[in-house]
C-alpha cells in the first residue's frame, strides 16, 4: 500500500506540471507550397520556420508551427483557415498569398475571433476589413503610389502603362494614376491585357506610338517577363525606362537579368537594404536554404517575431491583449526600422523602397539583382488612414 | 493612325498566326487520321523549347543545331508515345484518347517541372537575329521575320509531301478509310505512328521558335493550345489549307482586335468560332464526317 501510494505521489509530481502548463502559443502558416508558385511560397515557410526557431520561447514554452498548402486557391485556403483555426487551434495565421485567398482566411479570422496577419496579399480590401485582420507587409497602394509618386519625380513625365486586366491591375492603376496626377506626371495612354497573353508585341507597339518616358507594367510573373522581352525586342527599351509592379528574384532568373536590367520596381524589402540585421538574415537564409530571402519571406518572419513579441508584452495570447500590445507599438527588426501598426485600421507601415535591377556584370554575389535607388517615408507611400473608407 | 503602325501590326498577327499554323497542322493531321484529340499536343510544344534549351546549353548556345535537333528528338518521344500508349486506345471512342492525352500532357509538365524546376529558364534571341530589319514600308524584328519564313517553307513542305508524295497519297486515304489500305497490303499502324511523330514534331519546331520571343516554363503549351483547338475549328478538321487559313485569321484578328477593340481582343476568336461553329460546323475545309 505504501509503495502504491508512492508511486501515486511521484507519478502525480511528474505529470501535474505538464497538466498544469497553459497551451503553447501556435503559429498558423498557409502558403502555397505546390504548384508553379511554389517557388514563392517555399520562401515563405523558410521565413515562417526560421522565426519560430530563433525566438525559441514565449510564455514559457516552445512556439509551436503549423504549415499548410492551399496551392493558390481560394477555396483550399478557406479550409486551410478553418482546420487550422477549429482543429489545430492555433492563434494566429500568418502569409497566404493570393488576395481571394487571404479575403477567406480573414472571414474565418473574424468568425473565430482568432488574429490573420496578412503578410502576402496585396489587396487594399484587407485593410482594417476587420478587427482580427492586421494587414503586414505590402499593400496595392503602397506598390502603385511608390512607383507613381518616386518615378515622377526621377524618371520622366511621360508615362504609360501596361495593365493585367483583373481586380489587381485595376487597383493598381487607380493608385498609379491618383499618384502620378499628384506629382505632375502625365498619363498617355494604357492598355489592359488579358492574363496569360504570350505575345505582348501588339501592345508594345501602341505603347510606343505613345512615345512615353516611361513604361509601366502593372503586371506579375511570366507576363512581366514576356511584357518586357517584347519592349527589348522592339527597341522600346532603349527608349523608355520600364517600371514594374512587382518583380521577383525568381522572375529575374526564370527571364534572365539581362531582360531586366535597368528596370524599375517598389518593395517593402530587399535583402540588401541596409536595415541592421537583414544581412545577416539573408546570410543565414542563404546558409540554410540555398537561396536568398525575398521580401514576402521577411515579412512572414516579421510578422510572426512581432506577433511573440506582443505576446510576451500581454502576457497572454488573447487576441485582444496581443491587438492591445501590437497597436500603435514601434518596432525595429531587419525587416521595419522602424514600423508600426497603426491602431486605426491595423495596417503595418514601414519604409517604402525603389530598387533597380543591375546589369548582368554588376551582380557580384549570387542573387544581388537590385540596387536600392530611391526610398518613401511611410506616411507618403502608405494610404492615409480611413482612405477606403474603413477604420476602427 | 499612320500606315506603318497598322502594318507592323499586320506583321505581328501574321508571326503570332506562324505558331497557331505549325501546331494545328500537327493537330488536325493527328485528328483528321487517327481520330485523337491530342491535348498533349501544347505539352510537346513545351518539350520543344525545352529540348532547345538543353540543346544550347550542352552546345554553346548553336541555335541552329537546336532548330534542326529539337524538332527530331521531340517527334522521336512522339512516336513512342503512339506506339506505346495511344495506339492502343483507337479501338474505343475519341474521349479515351482524349483522357488519355490529357493525363500524358499532366505527366510531361510535371516531369519538366522537377527536372527543370518550375521557374522557367532565359532564352534570347539568337544572335544572327538580333535587331531589326528595314522592309522599306515597316521596320520589323529580324528574329519575327525569320518565323513567318520558317512556317511559310514548313507549311508548303507539308502540303507538298501531302499532296505530291506517294506516302502522303497513303496517308491522306489513311485519312478517309484506314481498314482499306489496310486491306490493300500497307502497313498502317506504322503510318499512324509516322503521322503522330510528325504532329509532334512540328509542335516541337513551334516550341524552338517560341522560345526566344516569350518565356520557357512548364505550363507555356496550356493556353496556346486552347487557341489553336479554335484554329483547328474554324479552319477544319484534318485539312492542311484550313489550319493555314484558320491560323492567320486567328493570329490577326487578336492583333488587330488589340488596336481596334481591346477590350474584346481575346474573345474576338471565341465569337469567331461560335459564328463558323453556327453557319459551317465543319470549318473553312473540314470534311462533313466529323462535325455534320
């Protein structure tokens, strides 16, 4: 009886601890991790990753990651969402790409008053759409507004533009055009064009009649990169300067530099701004994975060492404590210096950068395509608050 | 709107016409005889490039050599395609053939994908070709001339072989009633795997041409294949005139819809379609035995 009773006592001094111990915080993360994208995604998991293991403890426990592939599509991501949020319980999702696709994770943030941080989708719907959607990174506006706004002022008057004919390229130009008006610039034409066109000679043509300073290409991927090879191929190249929306490491290499070269594009990040700690971030990215960090995958790692951080300020994971010390909070990592979410609408501003791709000879380390030519304080290349006609 | 904008237009329909030319003539051959609908072909066309990809790589970037060698290793993977795998469907109806196909081109994009990661790889213009090149009435990209001259010679050796050769005098009959020139002693399941080579050879030339002017990557023979299924339409299955024909109005009246009417210049084709598909089902050449 003794010994049972022992072993009652010891057995109870084991597990009452691990009994006791509150839920560790878990880290939701959908990306799409198959397919031809994912290329971009893989970055982003990498980013996800590597921030859960540098930051090691929050609450006293370990940060639990949870992964999951909603392979670009909208649907997949919305099951995503709810798995994540019903099943695995986590606390925060974190990424998604494709802007349906975050629109969905963000109905299923606010249904199970759990926090999304978009990190990955550009669309201006996510801002402040919301009380549990803190928009991160990027945004349409921000993308527009920089070119529009730095490129008036440094690239020419003329300008003309390119435009993917869906709801992105659409917001895209509405914010271009707005931003270039306000800086003088002239808008001489645009043409839209359908996703997937192979040949964009047609339009290159037009775009040079035009005879604009500068071209704008409002477009992503594969037409970025065919858009462009049919402006070197006509000559327009040598004429105009060439401004994209968004352009990757992996366009540059799929298209080679050379295509790109001398091309204009904003971001939030590269990984050679000259933020303290975002080299030796893409060193130890690179020592890891083989490649360089882009900007969607410092933003997830952002995102989520921000989102422990302001657990360990609450002190608790409740999303409204979390809200509470994430709000109107300045940071500094590599990633932001600084940056801040504004209480209002929940939209994470930062430094907006303008970066040009080298030449060929120029790129002395693997993957260093851009130089960083130009900046936009947050206030100018953020849209202002309540500018969509939402905030808190 | 000044003459020489609307011809370089004109020129520009005409090149992109060039590609829907080389690989409806290999579709509607393969349709017209051996009854497949092959949607591998756009996948064959993505080999093409590939092939001539590899082939510059290992060969110091000889665009020629990639020209004459990628057609050839792509229709050498079609016929064992044909020999191994679709032959043995054309007892049963079309749409076998047609799942298929559609497996086969899934595997190939993927097969690419792994083997070449899904990024796509950089192709520039050969360098003879670099440059443009003064017509008088327009000044036009070398490299595009050289396309439209290239279909031009294929699309005439086509029709010759076809029309003036005794083994395209077989394949034509072939066309019309396989199980009598079987009868009449000729080796026909070796004719259909000729066919099918050819059909995919000539995707793979499409291929080899295309890379330089746009991007190479896994999934480029996806849409381009849904505008040349409405090349073959309106111009007829199984008719080499009709994927001429069908071919250059397709290529122009996108082009041509870009600077008129934007805003339908991608669904022009469609309306196209639906009008022939109304008033002639079976296209500019096509015999009344598949659609009427």
């Amino acid at each position: 009886m003794k010994k049972v009773f022992l072993l009652f006592v010891i057995s109870l001094l084991v597990i009452s601890p691990v009994a006791m111990a509150k839920e560790p915080v878990k880290v939701g993360l959908i990306s799409v991790l198959s397919g031809p994208l994912a290329v971009i995604g893989k970055g982003e998991e990498y980013g996800g990753r590597m921030a859960v293991e540098d930051y090691g403890e929050v609450l006293g426990q370990k940060v639990e990651l949870i992964i999951k592939d909603h392979a670009y599509n909208p649907g997949l991501a919305n099951e995503r969402a709810k798995e994540l949020y019903e099943k695995d319980k986590v606390d925060v999702i974190t990424a998604c790409p494709n802007s349906a696709a975050a629109l969905a994770v963000s109905d299923q943030a606010l249904r199970h008053k759990r926090l999304f941080i978009s990190t990955s989708a550009g669309t201006c719907d996510l801002i402040a759409k919301n009380r549990y959607t803190i928009k991160w990174n990027y945004n349409d506006y921000m993308l527009a507004t920089t070119v529009g706004r730095w490129g008036a002022r440094h690239l020419g008057k003329r300008w003309y533009t390119i435009t993917a004919d869906y709801a992105w390229g659409h917001d895209l130009l509405k914010y271009f055009t707005a931003a270039l008006k306000e800086e003088g610039g002239v808008h001489v034409g645009n043409d839209m064009v359908a996703l997937g066109t192979a040949d964009f000679s047609p339009y290159i043509l037009k775009a040079k009649k035009a005879e604009p300073d500068v071209l704008v290409l409002l477009n992503v991927g594969k037409d970025a990169a065919n858009s462009t090879k049919a402006a070197v191929e006509y000559g327009l190249k040598e004429k105009v300067k060439i401004v994209h929306a968004l352009l990757f490491e992996v366009d540059i290499k799929g298209a080679g530099i050379e295509t790109f070269t001398g091309d204009y594009v904003a971001a939030s990040w590269n990984w050679q701004v000259d933020t303290p700690g975002a080299r030796d971030f893409a060193d130890r990215f690179y020592k890891k994975f083989g490649e360089r960090p882009h900007f969607m995958a410092a933003a997830v790692y952002s995102s989520v060492w921000q989102y422990l951080e302001a657990v360990k300020r609450a002190k608790s994971k409740d999303p409204e404590a979390v809200k509470k010390a994430l709000k109107g909070h300045t940071f500094r990592d590599f990633f932001a210096n600084p940056g801040y979410v504004r209480a209002e609408d929940l939209l994470q501003v930062g430094k907006a950068y303008l970066l040009r791709v080298k030449k060929p000879g120029e790129v002395k380390e693997k993957e260093a395509f851009f130089e960083i030519v130009g900046t936009l304080p947050p206030e100018k290349a953020h849209p202002p608050v309540g500018f969509f006609g939402r905030k808190f | 709107m000044d003459i020489e904008y609307i011809f370089a237009q004109l020129f520009n329909g005409l090149m992109l016409g060039s590609f829907y030319i080389l690989l409806s003539l290999g579709l509607s051959i393969v349709f017209g005889m051996l009854g497949v609908v092959n949607f591998a072909h756009g996948a064959i066309y993505m080999l093409g490039a590939y092939a001539a990809y590899t082939i510059c790589q290992v060969f110091a970037q000889s665009f020629w050599l990639a020209l004459i060698l990628s057609p050839i290793i792509v229709g050498i993977i079609g016929m064992v395609l044909e020999a191994t795998l679709i032959r043995r469907l054309y007892a049963f109806a079309h749409f076998y053939n047609l799942l298929l196909t559609f497996g086969v081109m899934l595997c190939i994009e993927e097969v690419v994908s792994i083997i070449y990661t899904p990024i796509g790889k950089p192709f520039g213009t050969p360098g003879t070709f670099v440059g443009s090149l003064d017509l008088g009435f327009i000044i036009f990209p070398r490299y595009r001339i050289f396309i439209i001259l290239i279909t031009m010679i294929c699309s005439i050796g086509m029709w010759l072989f076809l029309a003036k050769t005794k083994l395209g005098a077989i394949i034509r009959a072939g066309t019309d009633d396989s199980e009598m020139v079987s009868a009449l002693g000729i080796d026909i399941s070796r004719i259909f795997t000729l066919v099918f080579g050819m059909g995919a050879a000539l995707a793979g030339l499409a291929g080899v041409l295309a890379a330089p002017v746009q991007n190479i990557f896994p999934y480029m023979g996806g849409s381009i294949l849904v505008e040349t299924f409405v090349v073959v339409i309106i111009g007829g299955m199984g008719s080499i005139v009709g994927s001429i024909l069908g071919g250059l109005i397709i290529g122009e009246l996108i082009t041509l819809g870009v600077i008129f009417w934007p805003p339908v210049a991608n669904t022009l084709i469609f309306i196209f379609m639906a009008l022939i598909l109304l008033l002639r089902p079976r296209g500019f050449f096509g015999r009344a035995k598949f659609f009427e």
